[in-house]
C-alpha cells in the first residue's frame, strides 16, 4: 500500500514565507508610486538681486523681501536673455547680486 505524502511541513512553511514577502513587496511597490514626485530645484545663475524694502512678519520675526532674477545658463546670463523673477525671502544673507 502506497502512503500518499502531502508536502512537508518544512516546505509548507517556507511557501508561506516566501508568498507573504513576495506580497509585501508587491504592496510597497504599489504604495511607493502614491508619492508625490519632488519638483525640481532651479539650477542656474544669479542676473540681478535687489532688497524691495517690504518686510514680511513670521512668528514675531521680520524678513525682508528680495526680487532675485535668474538664468539657466551662462551665456543666457552674459546675453541678458531668458529671466526669470522670483519674490524670495531669506533668513540671513541674500545671495550676491
């Protein structure tokens, strides 16, 4: 008489294992895509920055307001093409005009 085996217990556990890893990482995966993509940070050349001498208050401190004009490139920055404007506010030194 043949004894029929099912398969072990051994074997049985590491399927679990392995089918419960493979699930978690498949959700991960899927949740990770959820996430907002971080905007790119402008790279490129101070043109012009100047105090507009208005003031913005915070938490009982006061900023001054910059007007900052930047490039993309070098030779858009000695071309004096393509600016863009950006109102900023900085917590210390402003960058160099």
């Amino acid at each position: 008489m043949r004894k029929n085996k099912a398969v072990t217990a051994v074997i049985g556990v590491m399927l679990m294992v392995a089918i419960t890893v493979a699930i978690a990482a498949t959700f991960y995966v899927w949740v990770h895509g959820f996430q907002p993509k971080p905007e790119p940070h402008f790279q490129g050349w101070i043109y012009n920055a100047y105090d507009t001498e208005q003031t913005y208050t915070l938490d009982n401190q006061t900023f001054h307001i910059w007007n900052v004009t930047l490039v993309p490139t070098y030779d858009d920055y000695v071309a004096g093409t393509n600016k863009t404007s950006y109102s900023m506010i900085f917590n210390g030194p402003a960058p160099p005009p």
